[in-house]
C-alpha cells in the first residue's frame, strides 16, 4: 500500500528574484528593443506566478501531477513548485469531535444514550487525500460505528448479568481503552492518528429511564439494610457476650430472645426510639 511521501518545496523567495528578473527583462525588450517576441515572457510570468503557494504551520500540501501523486510538503513557508501541479491543503492540527447522542442497546438489550469524545490528527497526507473519499466524514461515521459496537459488547451495569467484570459505568478505564483501540483500527485506512478516545455522555434511554432509577434506589436501599442488620447482629453479640462476661445480669433463654428481639428493633428501626418506663415491679 502506497504511504506518504515527503517532499521539500522549492524555497519561493527565490523564484520571486527569478520573477522580477523576467518582468524587468520583458519590459526591457517591450520599450527599448521594441521586439513583441519579449510577449512570450508574460506568459511565462503568468506560470510563475501560479506555483506560489504557503504553507502555514501544522498543515500541509498534497501535489498531484496530471493524476499522478508526487509528494507532500509539511514544512511551513513560502514555496514554489510546478505550475501544472494540483496542490491539496491538507491540516495537520488536532482536531476535536463530539459524536452525537445515540440510542443503542447494551449487552443484555436495555436502550442506552451514549456519546463519545475523540481527539484526532491526520498522520498519513496521501491515505487521508486517497484511500477514502471524504476523511472528516470517514471519521464520523466510523466512530459512530466504533460506539455502537462498543455498547453492544458490555452491559450498562451489572444488575442482571452479575458475572459482568467490566461495564460501561463502572469499568470506564477498560472500555475507553477498548474504545480507543477499536476506532483507531477503523481509522487506520484513511491515515489518522487517535489521540484521544472516551465516552462522553452515558444514561439510560428516557424510556426506562425512571425505572432503572427506582431498581438503582432498591438495590442501595437493599445493600444499606444489610449493612444496617449485620452491624446490628454485631452490636447485639457484643452486648450479649458482655453482660455475661461481667455476670452483670444472668439471661434464660426467654429473656436472651426478648432482649435480642428489642435491640434488633431499635437498631435496625427508620426512626429513633422511645424509651418506655416500667412503673411495675421487677416481678410484675
């Protein structure tokens, strides 16, 4: 496959020189000679002038010659070449490109929005300017094309594939690289360089939505109460073990299950509670 073939310009401020040179020769022979043959200069001044041409920092000139590829010029200046060359700006600056929303579906089918932020810069000048047909479109579509795949690969989470090691919320660090990796293969045809490959944006689709917000809540609630209730076990334990260690207070196995019963309630209870004041005797 043919690559990038660089090339250095023919330094322009000397074929200026050469320029005034021809123009003062013409009207020399134009007013003192007075030969019309001096005419033949114009038009070789006229081809002079169209092979100026300047290359500005971190861009480029492809030059083609009658359908023929010869070179590209990455040095910034001013420069001259062949009149008859077809010459193509070509950046070479990092660009930025923020992929519209999607809708696709995860691993497991459920509808997702995702974006993607990829940073890139044109590497290869003769791919970009003839392997496709139009790169900055080449880039966008395949990076839509890279996303989608992407979201089809991992769930969203992990509530109903549980054996899932990397999602798309949690394993961000995996999947950008993966991301990364699979849109830099898809624009190594048209010679771009990937800089830079995350997601950008990532949420449910509208439609479920609110109700995977309620299934998230359940879960943290869920998680939360059996955190509450095995600290509770513990503290019940410990008080337990205490009380008989130190013979402060001999339980049957009755009052070991009231006791048990109480602290769990108000440990593991929403709200503080009330304590309740036995006017009774101890027998009562």
């Amino acid at each position: 496959m043919k690559k990038e073939i660089k090339i250095k310009g023919t330094n322009g401020y000397l074929m200026l020189l050469i320029l005034a040179v021809t123009i003062i020769s013409m009207v020399i022979g134009l007013v003192l000679v007075k030969n019309p043959f001096f005419l033949i200069l114009g038009l070789l001044i006229i081809l002079i002038i169209k092979g100026f041409f300047i290359v500005n920092p971190n861009s480029s000139k492809v030059l083609v010659l009658f359908g023929a590829y010869k070179g590209t010029i990455r040095e910034n200046g001013f420069f001259w070449a062949n009149p008859f060359f077809t010459k193509q700006k070509i950046s070479l600056r990092a660009r930025n490109f923020d992929s519209e929303r999607v809708k696709v579906n995860d691993k497991i089918g459920n509808p997702i929005m995702i974006n993607v932020i990829l940073v890139w810069q044109v590497a290869d000048t003769y791919k970009s300017a003839f392997d496709v047909d139009n790169y900055e479109e080449f880039v966008k579509v395949q990076t839509d094309a890279a996303v989608r795949k992407l979201a089809g690969s991992y769930p969203y989470d992990n509530f109903d594939d549980e054996q899932a090691e990397f999602t798309l919320r949690s394993g961000m660090d995996e999947v950008n690289e993966a991301l990364e990796n699979e849109i830099t293969e898809r624009l190594a045809i048209a010679g771009i360089k990937v800089m830079e490959a995350r997601i950008g944006y990532l949420a449910y689709a509208p439609e479920i939505a609110s109700s995977m917000l309620k299934r998230q809540q359940a879960v943290a609630i869920v998680a939360a109460r059996k955190k509450i209730v095995e600290g509770a076990v513990g503290m019940v334990e410990d008080a337990l073990n205490t009380l008989s260690t130190e013979n402060i207070i001999d339980f049957d196995d009755d009052k070991k299950a009231s006791m048990v019963s109480n602290l769990l309630v108000v440990l593991c209870g929403d709200k503080e509670a009330v304590p309740v004041v036995n006017a009774g005797t101890l027998n009562s």
